[in-house]
C-alpha cells in the first residue's frame, strides 16, 4: 500500500533511462559522449526518483549504471562549473544541497541499491558510487575523488562520512587529499568496491545479484539497510533498542511464517515481502 494523495509517479523521466522489470529498477546515465556527466538536470531528477522510488510497488532493488564507456565523470565542467562560476552564495548552497539530497536520497531509500560501475567514476560519480549499497565494478573501472584537483575540498556530497566508514580514515584521508586514482583491483582490496569482474561479465553479475535481491525476503532486506544507516552514529544501547522493535515487527510478518513453514515442509521459502 502507498499513499500518495494527489501526487502521481513520474511517468517518464528526461535526463536518464529509467526502467523496471521484475522488482528491480534501473537508472542508466546517458550522456556517453561526456563519460555520463552530470547535469543540473540530471542531479535534480536523481534527486526526485529517489523520492519516489520507495512508494513504488513494483520496484524492491535500485540499480545505477552508465551507458558506454564510463559509470559518471563528474559534474559536468562546461554545464555545470562554468555555470557555478557566475552564481550568487545562495544559488551555489542550493546546488551544494539538491547535490547532498541525492545522496541523502540514496542512503534513506531502503531498497537495495548497486552501483554497477562499468569504467571511470569521477568527482560527484565516484560519490553516488559510495553511496550504494553494493559497488560491483568492470576489470576497467576505477574511482577517483578529485575535488581538491579543481579547488575544492574533498568533503563533498557526504564523502567524507561514508568514506571513512568504508575504508577507515588514514585510506580516505589518502583519497580525499591526493585525489589520485583507485583501480577495481584496488577498490577491492581496500574495501571500496564488493567484487571485480570482467567487463563483459558485469551485465550478467549485476543482474544476478539484483534478482536474488528483488526475489529474497525484501522487507527484512530493507530494514536490514535502514538499521545499518541509522545505527552509524548510534550509541550501543540505541542500536540495540532499534534492532530489538526492527525485529518484533519483523517476527509478525508473512515472510518469517513462511520460513517455518518452508523450513517444516523442507522447501525452499517462497518470499513476498509481507
């Protein structure tokens, strides 16, 4: 059930591809011939999918990739740093925000969501890679946080806060100041990244992991990542008292009847994330 009053869903959305199939949705950046720089445009509609995404009933797994050789280079230099330039304080804070609300959108939307990187994430693309859940990455693909290369601090787009959390603080310090690249190799070992494979291969490892998602028992699924986001700057006893009504909740649900029953008739459990 969703409850949306007057407001419809977008139908159509005209600064990415956008498509759902079988629970799982789709954002592929479409800007091959800029590496899928982003836009003043595109950051708004990312933003206002985002919003949208976890009253849809047909979609229980987000996934974000680019089109062509590149996951996102970045802002775009000519349509968006030109632009910025001859902006006033208050226009370049509420770009600064709606870019920040993209991110904020992606760890508070609780559908899974994978960052298929399939070549350069760069800059603000290198961001909303971090900001998944689950960063699978094409032999080819690297990341680069490359702010302080253009006159800007690495703290950009919450990557200061999740970075640390990923990699610990001496690893993103490295990153965030240098500015120098991360290869897919690289991003594994230092826990960036979830699992390298060939480039050929990253369609086929996407959509994998996006159907056992889309088909596992989503609603423990979900609240699983709304805990693991709420509980970073939780002391213990919140956490525990989080985890403790997450999972009274979850122990009257459908999906957790239906493990005892598969479990009693030695099947396998048919999930529908009730």
């Amino acid at each position: 059930m969703s409850f949306r009053a007057s407001a419809g869903f977008t139908e159509r959305w005209g600064h990415f591809d956008f498509a759902v199939a079988e629970g799982i949705a789709t954002v592929t950046l479409d800007r091959p011939d800029r590496l899928n720089a982003l836009t003043f445009d595109v950051y708004a509609d990312l933003r206002d999918l985002l919003a949208e995404l976890p009253h849809r009933a047909d979609a229980d797994v987000l996934v974000l990739t680019g089109r062509g050789r590149g996951f996102c280079a970045g802002g775009d230099v000519n349509e968006i740093i030109g632009e910025l330039l001859e902006t006033d304080p208050r226009g370049l804070l509420e770009f600064t925000r709606m870019t920040g609300a993209v991110v904020h959108g992606m760890r508070n939307c609780p559908l899974p969501i994978i960052a298929a990187v399939n070549g350069v994430a760069a800059g603000a693309g290198a961001v909303i890679a971090l900001a998944a859940d689950f960063r699978l990455c094409a032999r080819s693909a690297s990341f680069r946080f490359l702010f302080t290369d253009v006159g800007l601090a690495g703290a950009d787009m919450g990557a200061a806060y999740l970075l640390p959390r990923l990699v610990g603080l001496g690893r993103a310090t490295e990153i965030l100041m240098l500015g120098e690249q991360v290869d897919a190799g690289q991003a594994v070992e230092i826990g960036l990244a979830h699992r390298v494979v060939d480039d050929d291969e990253l369609a086929a490892a996407t959509g994998a992991l996006a159907a056992r998602l889309a088909s596992g028992p989503t609603l423990a699924l979900a609240n699983t990542k709304v805990a693991l986001t709420r509980e970073q700057d939780a002391d213990l006893a919140g956490a525990l008292e989080h985890e403790a009504l997450i999972q009274a909740l979850l122990m009257q649900t459908r999906d957790h009847a239906e493990f005892h029953a598969a479990f009693t008739d030695k099947r396998p459990p048919r999930w529908s994330g009730r």
